[in-house]
C-alpha cells in the first residue's frame, strides 16, 4: 500500500421513495483530523455515525461533508383556516367603524397567527429507520469513493516524490565525486592557506600549522553529510512504499534533508560544491510542498 493524498472528492446520488438526496465530501490537507458537516435540516442524528466512519477511515486531513435531502413528505401543505379568517374580518370591520379607521387588508389578515396553517406529512417510524439506514449507506459509499481519490491522488504524489528523491540521489552522488574533494585539491588548498598564514608572521609554530591543517581539512569533509543524505534517500523510499500514513515522517524527512543541504553549503570551498548544494535547497523545497500533501 502506498502513500495517501490528503485531498480528493466525492459524491453519491440516492433515492427511496419520494426522498433524493446526495451526499457531497471534499477533503484537503491538515495538520490533523478535521470533520465538518453541513447535514439537511432534521438529520442531525447522522452526526455521530458519520464522526466515527471518518475516523475509521482516516488519520489526516480536512474534510468536509454536506447532505442535501429534497423530499415531498417535507414540503408542507398550506391550508387557509376560514372559519377564523371570516371571524377576525367581522371582528376587524366592527373595530375600524367604531374607531373611524380603514379596515385592515387581506395581506395583514393572513398574517396573524391561526390564519393560516401548515399541515406536515407525517412519517412513520419504519419510514424514518429505512431512510436514515438508506442515507448511512450512500455515506459509507461516498466515503469509499473518497478514499479512492486519495489513493489516485497519492499515486500521482508517490511517482512525484520517487523523481524528487532520484534527483536528491543523484545530487549526492556529484557532490562525492566533486573534483575539490579529491586529495590533492585539498591538500593543494590547504597549503596555499597555511603560505598565507606563514607569510603573515614569522613566529608561526610548525606544530600550530599542523593543527591549522587538520582543522582546515575536518570542516572541509563532507563524508558524513553524503552518508546521511544516502540514508535519507533510502528512508523516504521506504516510507513512500509503507502502509499507514506517512506524511508526518516524510515533512520530518524533508527537515532533515534541508539540514544536510545547509551544512553542505557551509562547508563547501569550491563553486562545484556550493551549486550541488543549492540545487539540493531546491530540491527539497518542491519535496516539502508535495509532502503536506501527503496523510
């Protein structure tokens, strides 16, 4: 199993009866994860079974997930109560006359409460059970279909990845073979600095010279840093082959490479060096972007 993006979508149309309805996931990175629903009004039951599948499913990311439900049992039916409506019309007519003012207006009559009603289709327990049953399962589709575009998305991110560490390799690689990291560069660069530092004083102790030489050649190695980027090359492509998720082992990965880049950069005496270890810099800045990407 490789690794996983972070970011995908999906959707799953249902229907039973007279009830349609489609659930909507839409999933990006984040740090951990994060769950956001906007269900259709009178399904907030769904909340706690939609919470946990998630969870089960997922470890990272921040998804959000929408249930539009359209349903004639919803779509109330207005009726005009005119029996009280007759009764506030004589009742308004008598008051204006007595106080001299015009009656009121149809539009304000209907306004008042008891007027008119609204008779909601009632809904069985059986039909409520088999719909909420039918919703949980176009869920779990939904779900499903989402975790699918991760996988295609990480595909895309793995084969991305794998160049970005081909790359990090074969910048290695040159770095080891740098011509100005052969013996006799070194050793040539060496002696040039410890002439210069002879020529600048007579007094210079030849044991204090020898140490100046060691000191000079210990920070010019950089044995220790291509051995690391190495190993980091191989752990990077065993994260990107493992199961479970892996982005947070690969962004730490990724610091790391940045930090050997670096040293490689300051301990380079030679323009070779210094431009492997820039393109290095580069290198790893595109990893990083892609493995926030990555579950």
């Amino acid at each position: 199993m490789a690794a996983k993006s972070m970011t995908g979508f999906a959707r799953h149309e249902g229907a039973l009866g007279s009830d349609q309805w489609y659930w909507e996931l839409r999933s990006v990175n984040g740090r951990g994860l994060d769950v956001r629903m906007r269900l259709a009004p009178g399904h907030d039951q769904l909340e706690p079974f939609v919470r946990e599948a998630v969870r089960k499913k997922f470890s990272r990311g921040s998804i959000q997930i929408s249930l539009n439900v359209k349903s004639a049992r919803t779509e109330s039916q207005i009726q005009i109560n005119e029996q009280a409506l007759s009764d506030l019309l004589k009742s308004s007519k008598t008051v204006a006359e007595k106080f001299g003012l015009e009656p009121p207006g149809l539009d304000a009559l209907l306004n008042v409460r008891g007027v008119v009603e609204a008779n909601d289709p009632e809904e069985s327990e059986d039909e409520l059970n088999a719909r909420i049953d039918a919703l949980k399962k176009g869920f779990s589709q939904a779900l499903d279909d989402l975790a699918s575009a991760r996988e295609e998305e990480g595909d895309r991110l793995v084969t991305i990845l794998e160049g970005q560490l081909q790359r990090i390799s074969e910048l290695t690689g040159e770095a080891a073979e740098a011509p100005s990291r052969s013996p006799e560069t070194i050793r040539a660069r060496i002696l040039q600095q410890i002439e210069r530092v002879a020529a600048a004083t007579s007094e210079m102790d030849p044991d204090r010279l020898h140490q100046e030489a060691v000191i000079i050649a210990a920070k010019a190695d950089i044995q220790e840093e291509i051995d690391r980027l190495k190993a980091h090359v191989e752990a990077g492509r065993d994260l990107l082959s493992s199961d479970g998720p892996a982005g947070r082992k690969l962004d730490f990965l990724t610091q790391e490479f940045n930090r050997e880049s670096n040293t490689l950069c300051s301990k380079s005496n030679h323009v070779d060096l210094t431009s492997i270890g820039l393109e290095l810099k580069v290198v790893v800045d595109q990893m990083r972007e892609q493995v926030q990407n990555i579950e």
